[in-house]
C-alpha cells in the first residue's frame, strides 16, 4: 500500500505537489507528515488537502485555513486536554 496526498485549491481543483509528490509507507507517516508541512504547504497556496491509498480517497478534503480564515492546525492534530478536574477512573 501507498499513501499519498492530493493537494487542492478551496474550489476543489487539483493542484501539482509543491516539491513532487510524496508516498509513505503507512497512513500514520502521511498523516505525520501533513501534520510538519501544512503550513508550508498553506503558504505555497494549497488550501486543502485530501489522503489517499494507492489512488482512493481514504477522506477529506481536509482544510488547512482555520474557521475564520486564520491558519490553523488541521483536523486529527494532537491537542492538550482542557484544564480542570481530572477524568473519572
């Protein structure tokens, strides 16, 4: 298996990979990868992206703006847990 991104502008068209296209050998690396990049990749005028394995859309597209157009990390990002009382056990 392969998996590789599509890189997209915010109408949904296909655009060429910045720097060529990049396969990983499993979905963790891709998504690993997309998690180092996308703000490089927002700054080289990609607005989505969508994952695929070996050609199919696994999901997305998956933007990289933030809700009110700002940058922001995109869906699946590790985020710290809110503070307060301490989860049930």
């Amino acid at each position: 298996m392969v998996w590789t991104w599509q890189f997209e502008k915010a109408d949904g068209s296909t655009v060429a990979a910045p720097n060529g296209t990049e396969e990983f050998p499993t979905q963790g690396d891709a998504e690993s990868w997309i998690g180092e990049t996308w703000k490089e990749l927002l700054d080289g005028g990609i607005d989505q992206v969508v994952l695929l394995e070996d050609g199919d859309k696994v999901y997305g597209p998956m933007n990289l703006h933030g809700e009110t157009g700002e940058t922001a990390e995109p869906a699946g990002a590790e985020t710290a847990e809110p503070a307060g009382e301490p989860a049930a056990e």
